[in-house]
C-alpha cells in the first residue's frame, strides 16, 4: 500500500498577524490536492509549527487517503509526535492531540 505523501507549509503574512498552513498531497509522484487554512496569531515558532501540523492532521484525514506520510520540518516535532511518552512542555497538549489523531483507525501513518 503505497502512503499518500503530504507536505506542511506554514507562514506568515504582513507583521505577523496573520498565520497559515497549508498542505498539498501526492501519490504516485502525481498531485492529488492541496488545502489551507489560518492558524491563531502566536510569535512562538514552535507553537506556530505544532498547530500547523495538528491542523494538517485534521485535513489530511479528510481526504480519500489509506495512509498518510505526513513531511515536517522540525527535527525536534518530528521526535515529540514520535515519542511514546507523554509531552509535558507548553506544546505538549497539542502534540498529544496531535498523537490521538494519529492513532484512530482513520489514518495510518
């Protein structure tokens, strides 16, 4: 079963004050789709990439996917999702809905 691969953009518009992510997705080196959506304005950049990630989540499970490869760009998100214990640090509820989304039957990561 071949994964669906998507790719996480965030970014920021004008004085910061308004923040997106974005996701597009491909399978079998063709593009399948792309969506975006806007992010509550924070100046931490760890948060920023934590709820870009939990929002790429969400709609990458919306999609007529089998299993997503989801491609961060933070060495330091990608071992926090990966962990198997609990994040205890100011992004930590996030990345343990992050992980919850993670597990459902929906998405196979």
């Amino acid at each position: 079963m071949e994964a669906t691969r998507c790719w996480l953009d965030q970014g920021e518009r004008g004085r910061g004050n308004l923040k997106t992510a974005g996701l597009r997705w491909r399978r079998s080196g063709a593009y399948r789709g792309g969506a975006c959506s806007f992010l509550p304005s924070t100046s931490d950049p760890e948060m920023l990439e934590v709820l870009a990630s939990r929002q790429a989540v969400k709609l990458a499970m919306q999609q007529p996917v089998e299993r997503i490869h989801l491609e961060l760009h933070s060495k330091g998100e990608v071992a926090m999702i990966n962990d198997k214990g609990k994040n205890l640090s100011a992004v930590g509820p996030l990345v343990e809905e992050i992980k919850q989304l993670l597990r459902t039957d929906s998405a196979r990561v």
